[in-house]
C-alpha cells in the first residue's frame, strides 16, 4: 500500500490505495487559516503545516487500522510556497512563508520590468514577472526584511520543509523549483545562476539538490515514524506542487491530454514537450516524465474561494439546496455577470491590481441568480485558460479532466461541459492531489508501471447538453465583451 499527502493552503489531506489504486484509508487535518494582515497579503506559518500533516497523517493510519505496516512509500505534495520557509542555521523558521496567493510584491515587479524587462527574466527561465512568482516576493522580503533576509540559511517548500523533519535532507523537486519563477530555468531544467546574479539572490539560500518528483529522498527517521505511527524505514518521496500533482491524479501523462483542479483556487494545465512556452502560462517541469514534459498552466486566483466568499455573505451554508435554485435560473444568471478577480489575477491576466466586479446587479436578483452567476464566473475562466493556450499553439484532446472539491456540484460540471462544449472526465473522489502522491509512491518504488494511473482510474463521463451549449455562447460572447472591456477601464 501506498501513502499520498497533500499539504494544503487550508487543510492536508492523505489518502492510503493498494497496488490497484483503490482508496483503503484517508485522513484529513482539521482546518488552518492563512493569515491576511493587509489587503493581498498572504502568508502562512511552519508549524501550521507541520500540525496539518501530522494531524491528516496520524487519521488515516487510524483509519487504516492493523494494516499500516502494508505501507511500502509515502510521498507529499503541497501548495506552491512563494517565499517558501526561510530557515535559519538551526534549520528553524523566521518568518512566514508568502504564499502564492500574496500580491504584495508590486514594486518589486514594476521595477524589474522596467529595469530589466520581463522578456530578458521570460528568455532565461521560460517564466514571466509577476508577484505571484516566488523570486519578486523573495525580493520583497529581502528588501524589507533585510535581517530575516541576512539570517536565513536556506528556503524549503512546505512540502520541502516537512520531507526534511521527516528525513534530514534538504532537497527540492524540480516542478516546485520551476514554480518558483525567475531563477529557475525551466528549459534547461536546472537553477538559472545568470537570473540569480541579475536579481541579486544568493543561489546557496536553495537547496543544491534538485530531484524528480517521483525519486526517494530517504528513509523516514524512526523519531518520525514512531511519531506518525508509520513503518520504520518507510521511504520518503520527492513529491511536488499540488496543481500539477493532481492533473497526474486525473489521468494526464500524455501530451495534449489537459486538467483542471478546482479547489481554492483553481488550475488548468496541459503538457508538452518544451514545444511552445508563452509567457501568459506558468511553466514548470511537470512531476512525471520531468526531463520530457513542462506542465503549462493558468487558471484563477479565486474559484472554490468564492464559494466561501458566498457563504459568508449570504450566511448560507446548504450548497445542496442553493445548488437546487440555482438550477432554476437560466443560463446567464439574468444577465448577472461576475468577474472573479477578488484577488487579482495570475496567468493568463497577470494583473495583480484586478478586483471582482458584478455586471448588470439588479433589484431583481437574488441569491439564487448571484449563486449560479458565481459558478458561471468560476466555469469562464476555466474556458478562458483554455482559449489562451490554443491561441499559443498548443493542441489539446477533446476530452476536459477535472478534479478537486468544486466537482461535487453537479451544475457547475453541467456548465463547465456546455460552455466548453468538451465531454467532461469527472475523478469520483476529491483526493486529488494526495491520489497523485500516491501513484508517486508506487512508481518510486516501481510497483506500477509509468502509464500505471490510468489502469487505477475510473471516469464518470458527462456530455454537453445541445441546447444548454448554444445558449451559453451567447453567453460567452457577452462575458468576453465585458472581460475586454473591464481590462481596458484597468489599464
């Protein structure tokens, strides 16, 4: 049996499957917050990952009962870290990580396209200048913080940080590298030392040691077995970011073949083979085949978080019967648009300064139009993502994979497949990226074969409905209107 575990930006979750990728056992952390003490701030702290995977891992040996000692590997993935955790000589946190959702590295982006230009940082990482990227928060911290930055020995992923309590090693995988942005070198697959002198970040702050994603680090230390109530000697691997972990988990090990993963946020990426890297997609290496395949993706910054913002607002928490109304409303949430950058946006708008906007609001709606026109939103970036890649050349197959907690609602995969008019694969569990890890760890210790995760896999498949397809192209053309519109008032 197999350990997956994903390290999230709210929980961890972990998932135990047997040689055929049935799930035996799971376990999920309880809830963490991340802590946004300004506008477009984000940051977490180590321990709170730390507790997270002890608490999600500790839960599903207990629920796997006298069959932990059946576990052969365990592998973690985790959120894209920003920063990631600056330790000290002690290997001990200052600071909190700035995670991928953090925007506050403005200036820092303004300056380098001015004085360096995205396309010199885009030519020798494959990567564009954003504060989404881990290098202009890195410079944030070092312009700021000067003494975290002076006192920090190394950064770790979280995922990274948990690999080396786990096993003394300071390793990074190549996607989580890659994801860091520009000082990585996505093509040649290996740190970017000319990017780093440009930017001036020391390269001995990241770990020398570059891995795939589905190579054993080391065996677990008996300190943390015992702890976690694992195996002894149970080995440790590599992992890598969560998005790309979970396109895995739904299947995607072939060129063309595409996902997304939906949960706070929301990421949709195909795999090529270095063919056509454009800078409007966040490139990286992907974590299976790395040395052959990059994982293109975008997506939103805001997806399932709008569902909170939702229930928060509204003070309603049955999604089931909201869901229900909302069907009932038609397509087009009576003209009720939303744009769902309530925290900016990444690629493919990379527009850090974009907030929501709620077109056409009326006396006459009401919750159940504003519900619907949310799961619109959410569908329409999707389909926006994958209109920008095929305007950089990449082709994709007919069939759209989709992941993560957001497929729980029936009519948003509805919509999903009628404005993209592309059958819908739908993963019947909303473990995607700890599955993923899963089939990591049985390919690390080569119990599966590499194209192993589509035997494992079981689909359910929906349509497109014919007349709900032709009313959402209307649909769509007004949304692309307004988005067209907002970004030239944004400019």
């Amino acid at each position: 049996m197999y350990m997956g575990v994903d390290i999230g930006t709210s929980s961890t979750k972990a998932v135990v499957v047997d040689e055929t990728g049935k799930i035996i056992a799971e376990g999920l952390s309880s809830p963490y917050p991340v802590d946004m003490p300004y506008p477009a701030w984000a940051q977490q702290e180590a321990h709170v990952w730390v507790k997270g995977f002890e608490e999600a891992v500790k839960r599903c040996v207990k629920n796997l009962g006298d069959k932990k000692e059946a576990i052969r590997a365990l592998c973690i993935s985790g959120l894209y870290g920003g920063t990631g955790i600056p330790l000290d000589e002690n290997m001990s946190p200052i600071h909190p990580a700035l995670i991928w959702m953090d925007k506050r590295a403005t200036e820092e982006t303004e300056y380098l396209k001015k004085t360096i230009g995205w396309e010199e940082i885009f030519e020798l990482t494959g990567n564009y200048i954003d504060p989404y990227y881990g290098f202009t928060k890195l410079l944030w911290l070092k312009r700021n913080h000067p003494d975290v930055w002076k006192a920090t020995r190394i950064f770790l992923t979280p995922k990274d940080y948990i690999i080396y309590l786990l096993t003394g090693e300071k390793v990074i995988d190549h996607s989580s590298a890659g994801n860091i942005g520009g000082i990585y070198d996505v093509r040649r697959r290996r740190w970017s030392e000319k990017a780093m002198d440009i930017l001036e970040i020391d390269r001995d702050k990241f770990p020398e040691k570059l891995v795939s994603s589905s190579e054993i680090v080391e065996e677990i230390s008996d300190v943390w077995a015992a702890r976690l109530e694992l195996p002894r000697k149970t080995p440790v691997v590599a992992g890598g970011i969560d998005a790309a972990v979970a396109t895995l988990a739904a299947g995607v090990t072939s060129e063309g073949e595409h996902a997304a993963m939906v949960g706070t946020s929301m990421c949709w990426g195909t795999i090529h083979e270095n063919k056509s890297l454009n800078w409007r997609m966040i490139n990286f290496p992907y974590v299976f085949k790395g040395a052959v395949y990059i994982y293109s993706f975008a997506g939103a910054t805001t997806s399932g978080a709008l569902i909170e913002w939702f229930k928060t607002l509204t003070n309603i928490e049955d999604l089931e019967k909201i869901t229900e109304a909302a069907e009932k409303v038609p397509a087009g949430s009576k003209n009720l648009v939303i744009l769902p950058f309530f925290m900016g946006e990444r690629a493919p708008l990379w527009n850090p300064d974009l907030r929501g906007c709620i077109h056409g609001l009326t006396l006459s709606h009401g919750v159940n139009e504003l519900f619907r026109a949310i799961l619109e939103a959410i569908a329409f970036s999707l389909c926006h993502s994958m209109k920008t890649a095929k305007d950089t050349s990449l082709e994709l197959k007919p069939a759209l994979r989709i992941v993560g907690g957001l497929t729980k609602n029936r009519l948003w995969l509805r919509i999903v497949a009628a404005m993209s008019k592309k059958t819908v694969l739908v993963l019947p569990t909303s473990l995607d990226a700890p599955y993923g890890d899963a089939f990591l760890a049985a390919l690390a210790t080569k119990a599966v074969d590499e194209n192993g995760i589509k035997n494992w896999i079981s689909w359910e498949s929906i349509e497109p409905d014919p007349s709900l397809a032709e009313e959402y192209e209307k649909v769509l053309e007004k949304y692309e209107r307004i988005l067209k519109n907002y970004l030239k008032w944004n400019i």
